[in-house]
C-alpha cells in the first residue's frame, strides 16, 4: 500500500507569486490528488483572496493536527496570521515578522515529526532584512533554527533519477568574499554531506561526485590562481581517504559538457553562480532546489518571488506552477525513501 507522508508547503512573499501558485497547486490536488497530505503554512485570507483573484476555487480547510487525513482530502491551511494587508508586486516589511512566524512554523513542524517533509515558496530576502532582521536565504535560516553546523544548497534539474544536481560550497555571498570562503574544511564537508544525502534520500549508494575549481581552467597549476592547488585538491585528496568517489578539481567549462556531466550523480560547484546557471538553462521552471544535511527533507521553487506577474491578475493566473508541482513530487519521493 502507497504511504501517504504529511508535506508542509509555506506560502513564500505575501506579494509574490506564491499564494497564486499554491492555489493552482490545490485544484490541481483536487483533480489529480498528490500521494500525500497537504498542509499550507501561511495566511488563510490571503491564499483565499489570492485564488479568487484568479479565479479559482480551491478547496482549503483548516489545519487540524489530530484529524485523520483521508488519500485525496482537500489542503489544510495552518493559519499564520499577516501584520498588514499584502498588496500584491508590493512587499511590505510590516508583513517579514509574519513570513518568518511561517517558516518557524513549518520548520518547527518538521524538527518535530508533525510533517515528513518541507516545500517552500520563495521569499524576498531583502524586505525581511529591511525590517531589521537579518537573514540571508531559507537554507541557512533552516540550518541556524536546527542548530545544524553546515547544510548544502543542491537543485536538481527535476525529480528523475537520472536528473542534473549541482550542490554549493558556498551560497549567498559576494563574489569578493568567495575565495576566502573556500577552505579544506568546506569542501571536504561539502562532499561528505553530499555523499551521505545522495545515499540516504536518492538512494545512489556509491555516489560518483564531480568538483569544479575555482578558478578558469581550476587555476592552471597555480598560474590563474592557487585556491584550487592548495586547497580543493588537498581536501579532495582528504574526502578519497574518506572513501568518497570524487573526482577534480576540474574547469567548470569542462564537467558541465553533458557527455561529462552525465558521468557524476552530483557535480560540486565552489560558487551560486558557478553551477546554477547552467542547471536553470536546462530546467528552469521544473528545477528543484534541495537543502541536504537537515534533519528533514526540504524542497523549495528554482525561481524568485516573480513581483512582475504579481502585480498583475492575468499574468499571476498564466504563472507556471511546473517547480512548485516537482519539487512536491520530489519531498514526497524523497520523505518516504527516508522513512524507510
């Protein structure tokens, strides 16, 4: 008998594209029910307004912890109330203390066991960190509010076996602060979650993982640069003893040649736009963004708020849905693998 895991899904910006987003996720749940429970973490006038705005009905009730959620049942909203009205393609940084009370909620619910797993909708970093708040992006909130030392950012370019996943040494930085954020212990733990995650949740027991260097053509022997002489290659050396199957450092320009690529189940990339790039080229709006090294599974959208189709009813209703939809095949794909 299928297992039928409860999945948490935030409602990302109140002004975003979220709200639309997950309406178009419930009717679609309602037509063609998802393998789960789902329970939408966000503001329960909101997501209605939303829907209605672009015409749809969804069928949403409210959370219940203790009810019995029938296979195919409606979502379940846990209300987080917003500070203020959300105008949509206008963020209000009345409203951040409110879209982190969610994604507490949520995250809290999945340290807990409530939920199997966790599907967020993109936020708007700098709104949050104009109310005074400082916070850099999801994964690292995840990975402070878990008490988690070091998670990785992977996307992966759907939820297919033989998918495009590129994990992060290092995540949202200047690229002035990149190269001293480049140090043997990063990658050699950055290699070592990778590893463990792809065995533990995607089931690649002998995971094969490619690294780019940091530099053209990963430095030339020291000639462009000495980060990958003196540091990558060491820690590479150090995760073979490990027994990791890794093999670089490498150009970029290189392991991402697709005859290359498909040789390696993950491909470590030292910088956000180093690697993502070139994933999103062959998978944006049905790319994932994975966070390994939690104590739970977490998923999230490959694109930002989308404040331009927001703003405007008819372009929010034509948004594509196509990643929210994968990375929830993915959480629920990946919760019961977990489980197992």
């Amino acid at each position: 008998m299928a297992r039928h895991p409860t999945i948490a899904i935030t409602s990302g910006e109140p002004a975003g594209i979220g709200p639309e987003l997950v309406a178009r996720l419930a009717v679609r749940h309602r037509e063609q029910p998802f393998p789960a429970r789902l329970v939408v973490v966000g503001d329960a006038q909101l997501l209605a307004a939303r829907a209605s705005r672009i015409g749809l009905s969804p069928r949403y009730v409210p959370y219940d912890p203790l009810a019995f959620a029938p296979y195919g049942g409606p979502v379940e909203v846990w209300n987080v109330p917003l500070a203020a009205p959300a105008v949509p393609g206008h963020p209000d940084a009345t409203n951040a203390r409110s879209v982190l009370s969610m994604l507490e909620a949520a995250c809290d619910g999945c340290a807990t066991g409530a939920f199997a797993a966790l599907v967020t909708a993109p936020v708007q970093k700098g709104v949050i960190q104009d109310a005074g708040i400082p916070f850099i992006g999801h994964t690292e909130f995840f990975a402070a509010r878990t008490g988690t030392p070091r998670v990785v950012m992977m996307l992966v370019s759907g939820a297919n076996d033989d998918a495009l996943r590129v994990a992060l040494v290092t995540t949202h930085l200047p690229l002035r602060d990149v190269p001293g954020a480049i140090t043997h212990e990063a990658v050699v733990e950055t290699v070592a979650i990778v590893q463990r995650e792809l065995a533990a949740r995607f089931g690649i027991a002998r995971a094969r993982i490619g690294v780019c260097g940091l530099n053209p053509h990963a430095g030339e022997s020291g000639h462009l640069g000495v980060e990958d002489r003196d540091v990558i290659a060491p820690a590479l050396a150090a995760a073979r003893e490990r027994g990791i199957d890794v093999t670089g450092p490498m150009p970029a320009d290189t392991v991402f040649v697709p005859d290359i690529a498909k040789r390696y189940d993950a491909i470590v990339a030292m910088y956000h736009d180093q690697g993502l790039p070139v994933l999103k080229s062959v998978s944006f709006g049905h790319g994932v963004n994975v966070t390994l090294g939690l104590p739970f599974v977490r998923t999230s959208v490959d694109h930002g708020t989308a404040l331009d189709l927001a703003v405007d009813a008819a372009r929010a209703a034509s948004a594509d849905v196509g990643s929210l939809v994968t990375a929830l095949e993915l959480a629920i794909a990946l919760a019961n693998r977990t489980s197992d």
